[in-house]
C-alpha cells in the first residue's frame, strides 16, 4: 500500500482543521470500449490500362497524375493496317451484297418459269438455295465488318474509369500488343477509399459477442481514422465488410472500413489507424487520471472520501484510458467521491475537508472510447 503522509494527522492531532482536497462525485454511464487497428489504404476501384490490339503507339493524350473521365482517349496506336482491314471487310460486303441481288433475281426468273411450267422444280429449288447461300455469305461479311471496326476503335486506347491516372508506364513510340503483362498506366478512383486493417480471431469473437457484428447500421460501427503524421482524418468512416475466414498463418481476420476522400487526401498504400468501437460497457465510471495513483505492486487505486470524509484506498479494475481519464468497470459506486487535487493531504483513513467546484460532476455526456490502451493490471 501507499506510504501513509504523516502531516494530515499530525495536523488533526494538533487541533488544526483537516486538510482541503478537491473531489469529484463519480456517477456511472454507459461507454463504448475501442480498439485501434493498423491498415493501409485501399482505392476504391482500380483499373489497368492495357492495349487489346497490337501496334506502335503514336500519341499519349493526358496528363499524368491528373484526373481522366471513362472514355476518355488515353494513347492512340497507329491505324494504317486497322483502317485497311475494315476498307477490305467493306469491299466483301459489297461482293456478298451483288451476290445476293444476283441471287434474288434468279429466283425470280425461276419463279415465272415454273409458274408456265417451262422450268423444272429442281431448278426453282436450287434458285432458292443460292438465294439463301447469298444472303447468308452477307451476314457474314456484315459481321467481319463489324470486327474490323471495332478492332480499328481500340486503336483509340480509353480510359475504362474516372479516377486519378497515374504515371505513363509506356512512351511514345513503343511497341505494344494485346497479351502483355505490363499496363501502359494505371487509374485509381479515389472519390472515396477503403482502409483494410486486420485484427485478431479473439477480439472477433468479443466483438460480435458484444451484437456490434450484427449491427450494420448502427452508428456504434462508426470509425475514426489517424493519419501517419498523428493527425486525425477530419471524415468518419463506417465498416462495410469483414472476411468470413481466419488466416491460418496469422490467425488474424481482415475488415473493410469505407471513407469520403472528398479532397484526396488519402492515398492507395498509404499507412494509416483506425479506431473501432469493440464493446460497450454498462456502469463503467470515468475517473481522470491524475485521481489515480498505484501501490507497490502496480495495481491502481483512487483516495475515495467517504460520508465522514474519512479517506478511504479503493482498488480499480481499468479498462483502458479515454484521452485524459480512464474508463474503470469495478471499484467504484454512484456517488463516490474521489480526491481529484490534494492527494498528499489524502492518505487513508486520514480526515479532510471535501471541496468540489461547481460542475465538478463527472456524470458527463456519453462518448466513444478513445485509442485502446494497455488496460492496468488489477488484482
């Protein structure tokens, strides 16, 4: 235990008045418990510009690290022998076109010969056959057109996503062709963000334990985010989604959580904390933390003054700390009052003379946990 000040009763025993300590009155409210998760940032969606025909790249049209529109003509591809397959699917549209004139026309001519039975059936027959074999064979030209068309289009390389565009990853000049494995650049949609953070198969468990798992919508899932500079990120973000599975090797599960990233200040790969809300804890009490002092053996206590103002040493069990106070679940009771100021007039079982100031009361309002911390052991 504390080492008990001798001057407080030395001073009562000499008639003196007891000595002035500031207190405050302890009232029990219900407190979110968080927990913080490293992650790292996450485009919201990410396409790779990549070539679908083969050719030399004549023109790059944008600027890099700026933003594009889908649809947008990033890099053009020499046309020539594009432009040639569709003059030359063209000209077989219009072979099969004359084809098939030729083709009805004789059916026709069958036709009236049959009608004056000068002609033979077999003739109208194969008439009609050729008449559908014509027609047909421009269908099918019709659509080796239309390949080549599109085949021509694609020598326009555009922009599939409206995002943020990278680096040009190919230069003018450069040979390119449908099946290689380098994208020419790379376009991130970064309106908004993802944060992927993991965290481990227990507190999983405690978490959807304590119903927050199924409680999609509630704004217990809102989530604040840390910046690597130590600055927090001025959006809330909520969770979205978690892995339905455990890693084997790490034993940890990965979560989702969403962010408005209306100024671009999030990046893909950056670093980044994020502060989930684990458990919410009913009658836990928020004592600040200058009215918390430990024994020998580490375990924290707080000086409480009783109705004789008498003092009294009053184990805690922590939680863990909320900015400047701690969240404690055991060792106090409504109404308590704990020697905030003048802990070295506060020795146990020593007598003072309370004073709290005017809204000194700690029933304050509610608020979400802040960063865990490392609860303090307790015994």
């Amino acid at each position: 235990m504390l080492a008990v000040a001798a001057f407080p009763l030395a001073a009562q025993q000499q008639g003196r008045p007891p000595p002035a300590v500031t207190v405050q009155t302890m009232q029990p409210q219900t407190v979110t418990l968080t927990t913080t998760l490293p992650g790292r940032v996450v485009a919201a969606a990410m396409a790779e510009v990549r070539p679908q025909v083969a050719g030399i790249v004549t023109d790059r049209l944008f600027q890099e690290g700026g933003r594009v529109e889908a649809g947008d003509v990033l890099y053009t591809i020499d046309p020539a022998s594009y432009a040639a397959a569709v003059a030359q699917a063209e000209a077989a549209v219009a072979q099969a076109q004359a084809q098939l004139n030729a083709a009805q026309k004789e059916e026709v001519r069958q036709q009236e010969l049959a009608s004056r039975n000068v002609s033979s059936t077999a003739a109208l027959d194969q008439a009609v056959a050729a008449r559908d074999t014509a027609a047909a064979g421009l269908q099918a030209a019709h659509a080796q057109l239309n390949a080549a068309e599109i085949e021509l289009d694609r020598t326009n390389i555009r922009a599939r996503l409206s995002g943020e565009i990278g680096r040009s990853l190919t230069s003018q000049g450069a040979l390119v062709t449908a099946s290689q494995a380098n994208p020419m650049a790379v376009i991130r949609n970064i309106d908004s963000v993802y944060v992927d953070v993991t965290q481990s198969a227990a507190e999983i468990i405690e978490w959807r334990r304590g119903n927050l798992g199924e409680r999609m919508g509630d704004a217990m899932l809102e989530v604040s985010l840390t910046l690597a500079d130590g600055s927090v990120y001025d959006q809330k973000g909520r969770l979205t989604a978690a892995e339905p599975d455990v890693n084997e090797q790490t034993g940890v599960v990965v979560l989702r959580m969403s962010f408005d990233n209306p100024d671009k200040l999030l990046l893909p790969g950056m670093y980044v904390q994020v502060e989930m809300p684990t458990r919410a804890v009913e009658g836990a009490f928020l004592v600040p933390q200058e009215a918390v002092t430990r024994n020998r053996r580490g375990q924290p206590l707080a000086m409480v003054v009783g109705p004789d103002n008498v003092v009294e040493a009053r184990p805690l069990t922590v939680l863990q700390d909320r900015g400047a106070e701690w969240v404690v679940s055991d060792g106090l009771a409504e109404g308590d009052r704990i020697v905030v100021a003048g802990l070295q007039q506060a020795s146990p079982g020593a007598t003072v003379t309370p004073d709290e100031p005017a809204g000194g009361d700690a029933a304050a309002q509610e608020q979400p946990a802040a960063s865990d911390a490392a609860a303090a052991p307790s015994e």
